[in-house]
C-alpha cells in the first residue's frame, strides 16, 4: 500500500455543548496542523499515486471553507458538537469527494482510502480514516 501525506492547517471558533467539555463550553478558538494521507495500492503510469501539487491544492481549498470562521454560525454544523474527530471526518469526507469528482487527475483511479489527522497540539489529535 501506497501513502502519500500533504499537510496544511486551519483556525477555527467553535464552542460545545455538554458538561464534559467544561470552559470549552464557551465560544473559543483552536488552531489544527492537519494531515491529509491519501493511500491506494499501485501507482500511475508516471509512478506516483497522487500528484502532489493537486493535492496540496484541495486540501488548502477543503480546509480554508472552515478556516477563520466560527463553526457555531455554519448551517452544516447545526446541532453537531465540532470535537476534532467531528472536523476530521468532515475534512475527509470533502476531500474524498474531489478524489471522486475527478479533480485530483489520475488519483480517481488509484487512491482507495484517505486518512485526515488534525492535531490540536504537540501532544493529541484524532484521525478518521476511510474509503473513496
């Protein structure tokens, strides 16, 4: 199995409900690094899985929807606590809806799976991996 990684970041405002999520109950900012790692198990006529650069491109596109934006205010979120798993999957599941659209080129045929870690800080994150 092949696995190419591009990497970007977002900032967001969000806040949630619940009282395990403590002061985080309170609007507040958060900052992600975010990988996304593109997988398949053969390469392309050029012998690359995906190319780089469009890849680079549409995970810049994905991640700067949600990017300097309060989350409590986006009709997609409506009634969604926005935990890092949440955003996670929701950073896949677009991008994998590009893989699928064709955007990503030659990638449509060799990428089967995507996996989308977003990491809070130097000491957690979460990832939600899946299939094209």
């Amino acid at each position: 199995m092949f696995s190419v990684t591009v990497r970007d970041h977002m900032m967001v405002a969000h806040s949630f409900r619940g009282e395990v999520f403590g002061p985080a109950q309170q609007l507040h900012g958060a900052t992600f690094v975010v990988d996304v790692t593109f997988k398949g198990p053969r390469l392309d006529d050029d012998d690359i899985l995906v190319d780089i650069g469009l890849a680079t491109q549409h995970v810049h596109e994905v991640v700067g929807e949600l990017t300097y934006r309060n989350l409590d205010d986006d009709p997609a979120f409506a009634g969604v606590n926005t935990s890092t798993e949440v955003l996670a999957r929701t950073v896949a599941d677009r991008v994998c809806e590009r893989v699928r659209a064709g955007r990503l080129g030659a990638a449509t045929h060799q990428v089967t799976g995507l996996a989308v870690t977003l990491h809070e800080s130097h000491v957690a994150w979460a990832t939600y991996e899946r299939d094209v």
